[in-house]
C-alpha cells in the first residue's frame, strides 16, 4: 500500500512524551491517508528505543526507529528525512501532540494550493500549576495567520508543526548541521528553500499543541532563549551598521527608558517587553563576537 506520508520525530531524553506522542497519533489513521513514523533518537544510549518498541504493533501504524549518535539536530532531521518512504515528510516535536485531524488537513492543502509546504499552529499547552503571568506575557505564543496565507519570512517557519513535499529533499535541500547545536537550522532551512523558489502557505486548522513544561514557566529560561534567538540573528548581520542592528540599538534605548512604567504596569507586561530588551540585546552582543548563551543545552529536559 502506498504511504501517503511520514511522520518525522526528532527525540533526546524524553522517553514519556515519546510514547505519549506515538499514541496520540493512532488517533491520525482515520484521516483518509496512509502514513508511518520516522523516530531518530539523539541520544547514544538509545532511551527512546523502548517506547518505540513498546508501541510498535499496538498502534494503527508502521513506526522504524533510527539514531543519531551525534548530538546534532540538524543530522537527525537530515536522518529522518533519509528515511522517509511518504510522498510528504512531516515534522512534529516529541513534546507536542495534534489535534484529531491534524494530518489530513495538512495534506489537503497542500495538495488543493499545489505548494511545496504548509505550516500550521503550535500552541502552549500549560500545566495547571504554570503561573498567571506567563499566560498573560504571551511568550509561549507564536504568530498565527489565516488559512491560506502564503509565509515567506523565515522567522515564522519552524519545524514544529510542517509539511513538506519529499521531492524538496531530492533536489540537494537539507538541514545545515552547523545549526545542529545552537538551533535556528529551521528558519535557515526556509530561507534557503524560499531563495529558491519553494512557496509554503498557513493552514490555521491544522493544530498541534505544544506542552509547557516547570522548567520553562520561570523568567530565566525565557531570557535565555531571547539571549540564543539574538545571538542567532547577529550571524546574520554582516554590519555594525546594517539596519536590523541599529533598529536593535533603538529598541534596546526605548526599552530601557519604559521598564520602569512596565515594571508598575504588571509582571506580564514587564517580562514581555523585558524577554523582546534580551532579543535585541543578544543581537548587539553578537555582533561584537559576544554570545553569553551559544547553544540550547538550557533548554533540555531529561526524562519527562
């Protein structure tokens, strides 16, 4: 039977949200297509083995398990990919889970808009004890756009919740491992296939959810993250003088002279506009050759 598409995951040390996962897409089979799933494991040790050999059988789908022994995101996207047999290649994240017909309108509109991809919402799923805070800053969401609308800028493509065409990958296109480590090999990723002509639209109803652990409800991880995200956009500014790096010399300025009105204003607001301060800050230390976060080993969590 022909595979319609397959389901990439990417996984390190997360072997509950995995299985989690794995089940969650049975809930997929009846959405009109044929898909398995691609597990590439990053860890050494292989701590994914066992949830996927757990599952294996019980689920409504084939699932082949590979591992990237190098710790690299970029290579166990490139791996997963490698081993696709879909005509469509999906990514999704082993600490996400879709909605019920997730897939199938993924499919649908790529297929109906005839485009190379099709992007959809990733939203915050937050435990119960997460604080009122971080709901209110908005820094778990992500920008959203109605269906149907062509994305071309880098900054809003991500791999936590794509389809993408496989004959892409046939034409040389992969991820770039000196990302591997520092992360953005996404965003790197669509801006090379969008120079080349790829066109990718929004389907708003293709949701998945993304969990939100303890470790990311509190203010350091997310000044971290802001810290990495600047680092990351400074490579690309080739000048002290180039346009993103002096309108982050002006935001930083404006930021700097309001904290105090948004420190009275409420923790929400103060941390939102503080977490944007880290972006552009990040980006004036970067290009300087300055980067106090350079990778996102913060960002790991073991054993969930």
């Amino acid at each position: 039977m022909k595979t319609d598409a397959t389901i990439c995951i990417c996984t390190f040390k997360r072997p509950q949200m995995l299985r989690s996962l794995l089940s969650e897409l049975n809930d997929q089979k009846d959405c009109g297509y044929v898909f398995d799933v691609n597990v590439v494991d990053n860890d050494s040790l292989k701590s994914a083995r066992g949830a996927v050999n757990e599952l294996n059988g019980l689920v409504g789908y084939g699932i082949r398990y590979f591992c990237e022994e190098e710790k690299n995101i970029a290579l166990c996207r490139n791996m997963a990919i490698k081993n696709a047999v879909g005509e469509f290649v999906v990514f999704i994240d082993d600490d996400e889970f879709p909605d019920a017909g997730w897939l199938g309108r993924l499919i649908d509109i790529c297929k109906t808009q005839k485009v190379d991809g099709v992007l959809g919402p990733v939203l915050p799923s937050y435990d119960k004890n997460a604080p009122a805070w971080l709901k209110k800053s908005g820094l778990c969401d992500r920008k959203r756009f109605k269906t149907f609308t062509p994305i071309n800028e880098p900054v809003f493509m991500r791999t936590g919740n794509v389809l993408l065409k496989r004959s892409i990958f046939t034409q040389g296109l992969i991820f770039d491992k000196r990302f591997g480590l520092s992360g953005g090999e996404d965003s790197d990723f669509f801006a090379r296939a969008l120079s080349q002509g790829y066109q990718f639209v929004w389907c708003d109803e293709a949701k998945v959810y993304e969990h939100v652990p303890k470790e990311r409800c509190c203010a350091g991880y997310h000044i971290k993250r802001a810290f990495l995200r600047g680092a990351l956009n400074a490579r690309r500014s080739k000048s002290l003088l180039s346009a993103p790096v002096l309108k982050s010399a002006a935001a930083v300025t404006v930021y700097s002279l309001i904290s105090p009105i948004l420190f009275l204003s409420g923790r929400h607001h103060f941390m939102r506009y503080l977490v944007k301060s880290c972006d552009h800050w990040g980006r004036l230390l970067g290009v300087l050759g300055i980067e106090p976060v350079k990778d996102r080993s913060f960002m790991e969590k073991k054993n969930v």
